[in-house]
C-alpha cells in the first residue's frame, strides 16, 4: 500500500497527516503557527518537513508525495502568496522546498481547490467531472473543477467566487472592496446580517443556528437571507461552468437545513432556463476535521 | 496538405468553407436558411452535405472532417437545442447526420466556443491557455477556455456570460429573465441605450459610433457606458477562472477605441488584487467574415 503526506496549512494550526492510498488519515500531528510566527517562514518549513519524516519512521512507510493546502496557495509555482491570515506576507516558495528536502513530489493549491480534489478522490464528487465546490467559513472559499481537471486560470488564482460581487457599493470585505459575495455568505457575513436584522448581544454563527433550529424567527431569517443571497450567485456562476452539482464543506454547511431551501428556492428562480432543475446542490461526503488533509493528499496521488 | 469543412450556421444564412490545414479558406458557399424554413430540417442537413461534397469534388480534395458552430450548439450530443433564432425547433442531432452521410468526423459546438478554438488556431489567443472570447453582436455570447480547453460544462452549455445578471431586475432580456448582461451589451443593448440617454429616431449601433467618433456627446456617452457595464462584469467573471486575457469579436468589436477605455478603467477599478493588472484587453485576430468558418473548422483539426 502506498502512502502520501496530507498537510492543511490553515491561520492557526497546520496538521500533517499520513495518508492511506485508499484515503485512510493513518496518523497526524499539528503544528501551531503562532510557535513560528516571529522566526523566517524556513524553520516552519523545516518543521513540517521533521514532522513528514517522524509520521513514516513511526508507521515505517515511504512517502510518495507530499500534497499541500494552504490559503493563496498557488499551484503553479507551489508558493503562498500575500496570505492575509499567515505571519509571513509576500511570496514563499513551500512545494519546491518540502520537495528537494524530503526528495518526492510535492504539490501545492489553496485549500478550496484541495478540497475539490478530495470529493472527487473519497467524496461526493466521485462520479462528478463537472461542478464547483464551496466552503463556507471565515470566508467563502470556492473550487471549480470542468471537464475532471481543476481550473487555475493563467496565474493560478482561479476559483475565488467569494469575491465576486454580489451587492454593489455593499458590504465592506476583507479584500478592501465593497459588496463580495464574501461579505454576506460566511461566518463573519452571518454575524453581519444578524445585526442587520436587529439581533443583539454576543454570539455566533453556530448559537444562530441553534436558536433558529428551535424557532426563533429572526434567527431563521438570518439563514434564509444567507441562501436567498448565495442561491442569487449561484445562478449566475451556472453561466460560466454548466455544473452538474454545487458542494458545500465547512461548519456552515452543517446548517444545510436552514439554508438549502431558499438556496434551491432563489438560484432556480433566477437562473437561465438552460440550466434550470439540473444542478444538485450536495454536502460534503468527508468529515470536516479530515477533509483538508485528504484532499490535500489526494493533489498529489 | 489537408482539407476541412468549416460551417458556420446562422438564423439567417449558412456559410460552408472549405478550409487548408494552415487556416485558409479556399472556397465557400452559402445557403439561406429561409429557402427551407418550411420544410423539415432533414432537408437543411442533406443540402449542407451537397454543398460540402460539391467544394470537395471543385476542388479536387478529401474532406478530413467536419466543423460546425451553431446557435444552442450542444457539443457532446452535436445537436442543435431550442436554438430561439431557427426556424427548427427542439433538438436536432447535426453532427452525427453528417458524419454518418459524409463518412468523416463530424463535430459541432456553439458559435463562441468555435470563434474561441479559431482564435487559439489561427488568431489572437495562439499563446493563451486561459482566456476568455466574447462575442458582441445582436447577443452576447462567449467561448471560456481553461487550461487550454474550451469548458463546456455538464451538458454541454457552459459559457453563456451574456445571461449572467449585470443589474437584478434591470431591462428585459430576450431570454425571459432580466437585468441579463446581453440586454445592456450587444446592439440591442446600445440601441436601449441610445433611447435610454434620450436619444431619438432610427439610428443603428453603427451609425451611434460613427456619430460618437464624430464627437456627438450623447453618442460618445452610450459607448462610454457600454463599456463600464461590460468592465464591471469581467471584473467579476476574473474570480471564476482568472484568465489571462479577454478576446472580442464581432462588429461592436469594431468601435473598441469607444468602449475600451471606460471597460479597461472599471474593470480595473472592481477587480480583486489578485487579478489587478494582469488581464490584456484585446481583439479579434480574424476577419469579421471569416472567423466563424476558420473556427468551426479548427474545432474538428
């Protein structure tokens, strides 16, 4: 059986895992970031690398290839590029550096895409050569995938359906501009509309989802809002890819309840009549702790 | 040197070109679609294998294969579906008739995703993998191409970026929907304009951009405007596959030095960083009248 190391490089921590060809995560350790933030991005490279090497000795295995996923991660060059949630700004080479020191491949892309990846290879996504992943947290970060084949775009930088613009002269965005789709459909587009609505006090995501699942109708709203403005989108992206299925990850997803519905409701309303009542809009076949390591593995299989 | 039959079907007329390996065309004849509107379509499909047959037989070569761009081309089944400008409606099998009848591949896509294929052949987009072709005529239409590859979708029907939403409930489109972008940039959209801006009597898009190279400021204002709708939306279409360059054709094409500016500057304005800067604005390589023939043709090479 051949084995692969699967590395999610998030804000906060980043987890190597030992990946099973059969998409088994064997074992996996974490690193977290704010240990490194004031050296040079290289010994957190090296970190990860020391950490590849402790998971094969351990499981006494040959790594093949080691699969990354990280934020404005670019596959071309394997680098990370102007991350705004990473200590280290500018451009870091990772792919080339873990692969001439750990002597196997290694492949990098930011984390939507590696997740696309991952459905298609252990997920829903196993019969699908044509649709476009979302993963709604912090942000909306999207994978779209045509024809089998990933797309990158000329730069590598493709897939960033999250900033698309949703409301002119809107919502401010993290990216500095105003109205992405962004800035209304993530965790921290949530919060903003329950505030919106006249909600108060502390809270999350997760206790809105809660309250609206119980019945509290401003609650409810919050989350019928969220679909309505992403179905909204979602009709207009079936413009440019023809997708079979929209695939929703993260812990957003996990309220697919309160939001399919007018999702469905408004994206077939609103969208053109060639692509009306033929899109599937799924979840995610992959636990949420495991998908971005799997996914990332599955890059480089 | 090698032979091929590039045909361009229209609402109106449809050209059949016998084109070179190298991209010229040697000869071409053409039908009009009116002499068998009231006949079934069979009819329409036999006299395009004549024409094919008869270039062939004048010229004294052997058809290699067959292209055709269509209105509502479907590539996978090669059939042409509820094309709204054709006197056939429903789904009509063209490809495979005229495989089976002319004994040599037959294959048949929309007339953008063709001009796409032409203009990597034989124009502009020889060196790009990523780009984006769009076509402004009496519609909008568009060809993605990814990773060298037209994107075609699910179904077949990807690229429609004329019927993605420029302005949510905003001027009728002739698709049933409104706000579509087509409906503000194409020449019906111009003429909306025109009228829109106060502009009076019967005056063509052609005529309005004469008047505006003439510095008639109402004139130069529809223009103008034109390209800020147009540039707001190819900001947006970056984030799905960041393309290295956007590629237009068709006679708007022709009034650029009226449009590019303001398109170069809004876009630019509302685009994402990641993609600022990076996207080449440019035109068609291809003659007006010939691109569609080349295109279909360099789809089947």
């Amino acid at each position: 059986m051949k084995h692969y190391a699967g590395i999610d490089i998030g804000g906060t921590s980043t987890t190597i895992g030992l990946v099973s060809e059969e998409g088994s995560i064997i074992d996996r350790s974490i690193i977290q970031i704010a240990d490194f933030a004031s050296d040079s991005i290289d010994l957190f490279i090296e970190q990860m690398a020391l950490e590849v090497e402790k998971l094969a000795e351990k499981h006494e295995c040959k790594i093949q290839g080691v699969g990354i996923g990280a934020p404005n991660g670019n596959y071309y060059n394997g680098t990370i590029e102007y991350a705004p949630n990473m200590p280290w700004k500018d451009v870091h080479p990772i792919a080339p550096v873990l692969e001439k020191r750990l002597s196997c491949p290694a492949v990098l892309t930011n984390d939507a895409n590696a997740g696309a990846i991952g459905e298609m290879q252990f997920g829903v996504a196993k019969d699908l050569k044509d649709f476009i992943y979302i993963t709604l947290g912090t942000g909306l970060g999207s994978g779209i995938v045509a024809g089998g084949e990933v797309i990158y775009g000329h730069d590598g930088f493709a897939g960033e359906m999250g900033h698309s613009i949703l409301v002119p002269d809107g919502r401010n965005c993290t990216c500095g501009r105003k109205g992405c789709l962004e800035a209304y459909v993530s965790l921290r587009g949530i919060l903003e509309t329950y505030r919106d609505l006249g909600g108060t006090g502390e809270t999350t995501p997760k206790d809105i989802a809660i309250r609206a699942q119980n019945g509290d109708e401003l609650c409810v709203e919050v989350y019928r809002k969220t679909g309505n403005w992403l179905g909204l989108k979602l009709a207009d992206a079936a413009t440019y890819t023809s997708p079979k299925a929209y695939v929703f990850f993260g812990g957003i997803a996990a309220a697919s309840d309160l939001f399919f519905p007018s999702l469905i409701e408004t994206m077939e309303f609103n969208i053109h009549n060639l692509y009306r009542d033929k899109i599937q809009i799924l979840k995610s076949g992959l636990p949420l702790n495991d998908a971005a390591v799997l996914g990332s593995a599955a890059l480089v299989m």
